[in-house]
C-alpha cells in the first residue's frame, strides 16, 4: 500500500488531494486540504504572478509537504494549471518552488489539463455523448465527449476570476455590467462552430464553480444526500441559482446557504459562464462531477503503475472488497447467483438490464458491513455502500443497491425510504423488494460459503416457482438458508418457492 498526493496550483486556490493506493491499483482519498491564493487575479491587470503571491504559494507547499511527510507519502505530484501557464515569470516561479521545497512543478498546457478532467469525468460516469465544461478562474474548458473520446475541444480566455473582476460583478450587480458579461461569453461561444452545430446528451460540469451550484441546490431543495458526485439537475435549477445569485450584493451572498464565503465574490461570474453555455446548447440534464482534474491524475497514476481501469464500477467495488478485507469468492458466489435467478424470474418481476449495475453492487457488497460488525451488518452494508466512492452509480443506483443489500438477511428489516423520496419512487419501492428477495435467496444459496451450487434452473408454475439446484454436494444448509425468505417471496410475487436439489457429477 503507497500514499500519494497531488498537490493543484490553480488560479483560486491551491489544493492537495492524500490519496492511498491498494496493490490492485485501487485508490481512495484520505484527506484534503484547499487555500485560497487566486494567483489568477495578478494575471488580470498584468502578465506576471507578484512576489507577495510567489512566497504565499511557497508557504502554502510547504504546508502541504509537511502534511504529506507526516502522512508518510511516497509520490507527490504537483501541478499548475491556467494561471501559471499564462505568467511571463512562471519559469521563476517554478525555480523558486524548486529551491525552496525541492519539489518539481508541473505547469499544464490547456490541452493537459483538460485531459485530467476527462479522465476524472470518464473513469467515473457512464455516458455516451456529452458536453464536459470546467469553468477555472482564468479560462473555461469545453469538450464533447462521444463514446468515451474527446471529438471536439475548446478552450475560452474567460473564467471567474477575470470575468468578474473585468465586469465589476464582485459585489452589488449592475445591470450594464452584467450584459457586458454576458456579451462577451456569448461571443466567445458564437465563434465555436461545432458546438452550435450539435446536440448533447447532457452536460457534465467540473470544477469549483459547477460544484458550489450544486451545492447551493441541494439545500435549497431539502435534497436527502449530501453527494456531489453523479448529482444532477436541470437547466431550471441552474437559472433559479443564478437568478438568486445576481439579484445579491456580497454581503448577502455570503450568507447564502451552501456558498463559501471563499466563492462569494467570483461566483457570479462563474455561473454566469456556466449558465449562458447551457442555454447555448440547449441543454436540459446537468450532471455534476465531483471528481475531476487530481482524480484524473490519480488515473493516469493508476494507469501508469498499475493495469488499466477497464469497467469503472468493477474497479469500485473490487477495490472496496480488498480495502475491508471482504470475502471475495462468496460475493462472486452470490452474484451470479442472483444474475441467474434474476433472469429466471424475468417472466415474473419484467425487469430489464438497465438494473445490472444495481444487483452487481448489491451482491458483491452485501457483506461489507461485516467490517465494522458482524452483527446487524445489514445495517452497516446500508451506510457503507451509500457512502463509499462508487464510480458508475447514479445516487438512485447508489440507493436501490444499499437498500437492496441491507435487506439480504433479516426478513423484518426496512430502510426507512420515505425520506428518499424525492429520489425514488414507489415504483422503485417494488423494485428493491423484488431485487431483495432474489439477493436473499442467493446469499443463502452460498451460505457455507463453498460455492456448493454449480448451477440451478427455475421452473415457474401457476401457484409455484421451483428452483433446482445442481451440486455433487451435500445441500441441506443451502437450502434451508435460503427458504427462509419464503413467506417474502410469496408477498412479493404471489407465488410458492420451493427448492430441491438435483444430482450432478
């Protein structure tokens, strides 16, 4: 097991990510730390990044790189992006650091650290054709994203910091100074032709910016998770905040719930660029990341040092298996399990594969909740998965597959879902009983643990559904373990299960 940080010179602030990296190859963030230095506000009147900021950045590494010999890190990785790249004396700056702190600082080309977010954004959301935008503080970058490739990129000389400060949006809003603003962004996206010229599935924000919006969103609609990542919103949403926000001073703005008092200033600036993209393209699903450009390092890291990452929520869960020390062979015992029995009951429940996602995680993770108690781990498997660093999931995904899991055991356990209503649905309700049922099955179709159950077929009658169990082995436990959801599975799907095994060689 290696520590390794990334360490993210921006034009706001500068933020270092202590990730811990598994022999697999899995990684997952420890701590983080974040200070506010908006290096990129020298750049606005000038071409150079002052001494004063030079010796705050210097004593803001410094920081960090005790924290990281303290935490007993191997790698750091250390890079600058937009503002550094766009100062006359970065060569001076990088020196300096490398004088003061022999440590080596990358500066990233625009193209670079796009790259960085569309890896952070791909090796963590599924998506077929979407428009990536990180609005930084000195510039916005914009990609589209079709089949998992960049197939268009762009990168605008406007972001937060400069907007705001060009057009005075730092405080009390005037009207001619916003439609300044907003002249100018217009602009810049006219001259883009392919971005007129196509639709998009969704647009996908990263960066500060974006996820501050979010933020701001979720409290004002009482929503029941606190998750960034995969969190999604309409175009709506993202004019109502804006709408809010403009119609501010910053005084007011920095009692806004949800705004940092470090964004206050810039954020209209920002969400003014966010918000005249998504109106340009027309785009009404917002999808909001909550990794991006360290992430993307950390996989370009993971892909350098280790194998690359071929299924996203394959590497979720497997890494999470290895960090609690899970049994591996019975969670793909059970999973394959319950992929069979879920096809057999096809003809009963009339789901499709859009449920794949959910009944691989439920499965592979149903005994999670072992590592912090064996007892009422059912419970603990609901807390774990709905907070562990899933890539692949939407929050509905997340929830089904903890709701799911936790009810692989104890016939009398419920999550109390009323409260994710506004997630789910009583539609889904049914669908976690009935994915449930088949996960209590399967578990208890491997209960000794030994992968007795070589393979099974369903036989479904009017009153009954029969499994048939194949093994050379004694069977007894398996089943009855498994018939003890019997009386659930006849409210679920109004039928009788029996089990029976069949001798097999």
């Amino acid at each position: 097991m290696n520590r390794v940080g990334v360490i993210d010179i921006g034009s706001n602030a500068i933020r270092f990510m202590l990730t811990e990296v598994e022999e697999g190859g899995y990684f997952r963030i420890i701590d983080e730390l974040s200070t506010t230095v908006r290096l990129g506000y020298d750049l606005i009147d000038n071409d150079f990044i002052s001494d004063e900021k030079i010796q705050k950045t210097i004593s803001t590494l410094t920081t960090f790189k005790s924290l990281a010999s303290v935490s007993k890190v191997c790698d750091i990785v250390t890079v600058a992006t937009e503002a550094l790249s766009a100062a006359t004396n970065k060569d001076r700056f990088v020196h300096t650091i490398k004088e003061a702190l022999d440590m080596d600082v990358i500066v990233l080309s625009s193209e670079e650290e796009l790259y960085f977010s569309y890896l952070g954004v791909t090796k963590s959301i599924y998506f077929d054709n979407s428009l990536l935008v990180d609005v930084a503080g000195t510039s916005t970058y914009i990609a589209w994203i079709l089949n998992g490739e960049i197939k268009e990129s762009v990168t605008l000389p406007i972001g937060s910091v400069n907007l705001t400060y060009k057009y005075n949006l730092q405080d009390r809003i005037l009207r001619d100074d916003l439609e300044g603003a907003i002249t100018k962004i217009y602009s810049e996206l006219s001259d883009i032709e392919w971005l007129g010229n196509n639709t998009f599935d969704s647009i996908i924000g990263v960066g500060g910016t974006v996820r501050a919006i979010a933020k701001m969103n979720r409290i004002k609609n009482r929503y029941p998770f606190d998750i960034t990542h995969n969190y999604i919103m309409t175009d709506y949403d993202v004019h109502d905040i804006y709408n809010l926000l403009k119609s501010k001073d910053y005084k007011l703005r920095n009692k806004f719930d949800g705004l940092s008092k470090e964004r206050a200033d810039i954020i209209v600036g920002g969400v003014s660029i966010f918000h005249e993209i998504i109106k340009y393209v027309n785009a009404s699903k917002i999808i909001v990341s909550g990794r991006g450009l360290r992430e993307g390092i950390m996989y370009e890291y993971i892909n350098t040092h280790f194998k690359p990452i071929e299924d996203i929520l394959d590497y979720s869960i497997n890494g999470i298996l290895e960090d609690l020390h899970i049994n591996k062979e019975h969670a793909k015992n059970v999973y394959n399990l319950s992929t069979k029995l879920f096809e057999a009951f096809k003809p009963l429940h009339h789901l499709g594969n859009e449920y794949d996602h959910i009944i691989k995680t439920a499965a592979m993770l149903h005994d999670c909740g072992t590592s912090i108690d064996y007892y009422n781990h059912h419970k603990h498997t609901f807390y774990i998965i709905l907070n562990s660093y899933i890539n692949g999931l939407t929050h509905k995904e997340l929830l089904m597959s903890a709701s799911i899991a936790a009810s692989h055991r104890n016939n009398s356990y419920h999550v109390a879902l009323p409260q994710f209503c506004s997630i789910i649905n009583r539609l889904d309700f049914k669908v976690i009983e009935e994915l449930g049922v088949i996960l209590k099955i399967a578990e208890g179709l491997d209960r000794s643990l030994s992968g007795a159950v070589k393979d099974l077929s369903v036989s479904i009658n009017e009153d009954t559904v029969e499994i048939k169990l194949y093994s050379c082995l004694n069977l007894d436990l398996e089943i009855s373990q498994a018939l003890r959801c019997s009386d659930k599975f006849k409210e679920v799907y109004s039928k009788t299960l029996t089990i029976k095994k069949v001798c097999s060689n």
